[in-house]
C-alpha cells in the first residue's frame, strides 16, 4: 500500500535524472514471492499428507498466499507503467494503467495482511488450550474479521465512482486516502504487536532443554520483524507523501509493504515446518522424551517436546497447554504399527501406552489389562490411548489419565 498523487506533475527544467528501481523491484517481488509460496506448500503438504489435519488456519494461508501473489502482479504491473522511474520520465498513456494497478494493490495488501493475522489467531487457538489464549484468540478473530470485511469496502469505495481514482476529472467525491492508510497502518502495527507477544509467556513456562527453547522463541519471534516493517513502512508513507516525484520514491513503500504480508505468511508457516526442522537438525528438535535405558523388546514411540517436557498436576497429569490437535508442532511423521505397545517402569509408577493410526478404535486387547477402560482417546493424526497406574497408596493401585 503506497501512495500517487493523482495529478501528475510535468516535467520542469531542472528536472535531469534519470535511472531505473525495475531491478530492485522485480528482484524483492520474485524471491519473496517464491520464499512464501514454498512456506505455504510445505505447510499444506504436512498438514494434509503427513499429519492429515487441514485446518481453518491452514485455509487462511492459502488464501493470504494467493492475495499476495496477487499483489505481486499488481506491482509487477505497476513498474511496468512508471514506479521506479521518475515521474516526469512516465507516458501519459501509462498513467491510467498506473493507477487501476495501485488500486488493485491496495486491496490485496489489505486483505491478505488481514487474512494473515487471523490465519496466526486461529492457529493458536488450535494449538493452546490455555482458556485465556482460547478466549482472546476468539475474540480477536472476531474483531479481525469484522476489521478485514470493513477495510475491504473502504478501500474498494475510497472514490465514488471507482474510476475517479485514475480519473479525477470525473464528477465523484475521494476520500481523504492518506488519512485512511496511516489509521489502517497503525491498526496494523497494534495488532502486529499484541499477535506476537500472544504465545511468548506459554514457551517461556514450557520445561524445555535450554537449546530448544531458544529455537522455540527464534521461530515464534520471527514474526517481530513484522512489527519493524510496520514501523519503518509508516515511514516510507510518510516519505512519498512529500516527495515531488512519487513514481520513484513510492517504490519503498512498495517493496515494504510486499515484505510485510510475505514475512508474515512465512512467520505464520515456520511453526507448522517442524517435522521437515526435526529431519534437518535431529539434535536441535529431537524429543528429549526418549529414554535409551528401556531394556524391552516393545518400540518406544516418540513425543513430541512440546507435550513430553509439560509439568505435571498433583496427581501426576500433565497440564493442559496444548489442545489435542497440537500435532502441527510434533515431529513425530512416521508410520506407526496398531499393535505397537511400550511398558514404562518406575519405583512408584508404570505407564501402559497403546497407539493405534488412523482413525481406528482401540481394543480391549490393545489396552493394558491393569488399567482396561479408564483411556482416553485424543485423535490428530494418530489415535492415542494413554493409562497410567500409579500407586499413591500401596493398598489401593488406581488408574488416571494423561491428557495430550
């Protein structure tokens, strides 16, 4: 989203330079355009292939990726027709082509930056199952919803008729555009901030190796250099609203505003990519679940970090952070055997795990006789059924539930 005035200044005598930002242009909107689009694949292939669990969020992506390869074409268009020359070096001819482009361009920034943010809210309400995450998450969407429909038809009616945007000669009123996009440039920036602070106090509480930890907040805090765009692009409107050659100078508000939606959509994805992280980097994303001292013929199965390290209650639960559809953030992908069982062993506890894929229910035969019929199931990719016995009086064994 950048600005044109829509009087074209002609040409004065001091006005000699001449030069071409095509380059710079064609080269941000091509790599960044490639990087979001191959976030977004992959995203959708682990989603849908792999843990087979393709979401509202994940849907939003997908739509947020398109709008932006939209805006890429927009602008694409634009240079085409004058941006990154100097004005007074743009055909008169191209000056309506211009300017049905950045109104395009407009729009699909817009809404897809929208689209991005709630895709984020949706994905940590599946994720968390914090009640005050679950209920700011609800809330949020629901403002960013009615925030996205209103911004859609502000931008699309800022003339009436339309077409007095490229042509102010036509009876019509304009709204005042740059008031509009720095109320919707601020919008943005709040609520840039309040998304990713959101989740940074739970991965703060989680009992995680030091390492992974780290990594966690580097992959969850890449959506801070969205805030800084946010910022600096505020200030790259500002710049071409006072410039006296606006085809040249809006190319940063351009490039910015580019930068913005296409980091934020991989943000967005880079959480959802750890199963192809965990593959690369074993040591940096590998479960610290896994026990290497098991003397038992029965395979142990791997959990994720994000539920194995997860403090317990007073009876020996874990504490519900994560939602039973937590598995975007497991790096467990592999095939596992119905009949696949581990028997788990301590002074004062054993745990009986049985796991089945797919959809399938459990039977009686895959549950641990001590324990038969007190599970419960949590279904993501696999169905999962965990009974722990613990003997918290040495007359009375009993039964209680992990919950994932």
């Amino acid at each position: 989203m950048y600005l044109r005035w829509p009087d074209v200044r002609p040409r004065a005598e001091e006005d000699t330079a001449t030069g071409s930002r095509s380059l710079e242009i064609r080269a941000v909107l091509a790599t960044f355009a490639v990087l979001s689009a191959t976030a977004v694949a992959l995203r959708t292939w682990i989603r849908l292939k792999v843990l087979r669990s393709f979401g509202w969020d994940d849907g939003m992506m997908v739509v947020a990726q398109v709008l932006a390869l939209g805006a890429a074409v927009a602008i694409g268009l634009e240079n085409k027709y004058g941006l990154g020359y100097h004005t007074w070096e743009q055909e008169s001819s191209a000056y309506v082509p211009y300017m049905k482009s950045f109104y395009a361009s407009i729009i699909v920034y817009n809404v897809a930056i929208c689209l991005v943010k709630i895709g984020i809210l949706l994905q940590y309400r599946r994720v968390f199952a914090i009640q005050v995450i679950q209920l700011l998450t609800f809330y949020g969407t629901a403002l960013m919803v009615v925030w996205t429909i209103v911004i859609a038809f502000l931008n699309i009616l800022i003339c009436v008729p339309v077409a007095k945007f490229w042509n102010a000669e036509l009876p019509g009123t304009c709204l005042d555009p740059l008031l509009i996009w720095y109320i919707m440039a601020g919008y943005n920036l709040a609520t840039d901030i309040a998304i990713f602070c959101l989740p940074l106090p739970v991965i703060k509480s989680l009992n995680l190796p030091r390492k992974q930890k780290v990594m966690l907040f580097a992959i969850f805090s890449l959506g801070f250099f969205t805030c800084v765009i946010s910022i600096y692009r505020i200030q790259t409107l500002r710049t071409a609203a006072a410039t006296k050659d606006p085809n040249w100078d809006n190319v940063d508000a351009a490039i910015w505003s580019f930068l913005e939606v296409t980091i934020a959509i991989i943000a967005a994805c880079l959480p959802t990519l750890r199963p192809i992280f965990s593959k690369l980097m074993p040591k940096m994303f590998a479960s610290s679940y896994n026990r290497s001292n098991r003397a038992s013929r029965y395979t142990q199965p791997r959990v994720s970090l994000f539920l194995a390290n997860q403090p317990r209650t007073r009876t020996g639960q874990l504490s519900k952070v994560f939602t039973d559809d937590a598995s975007t953030l497991s790096d467990d992908t592999s095939p596992i055997s119905p009949k696949d069982r581990v028997l788990t062993s301590s002074h004062n506890a054993a745990v009986h795990v049985s796991i089945r894929a797919g959809n399938e229910k459990l039977n009686d035969d895959d549950v641990a006789p001590a324990c038969k019929g007190g599970g419960i199931t949590a279904k993501t990719v696999i169905t999962q059924s965990v009974l722990e016995e613990e003997s918290w009086d040495s007359s009375r064994p009993s039964c209680s539930n992990k919950s994932f």
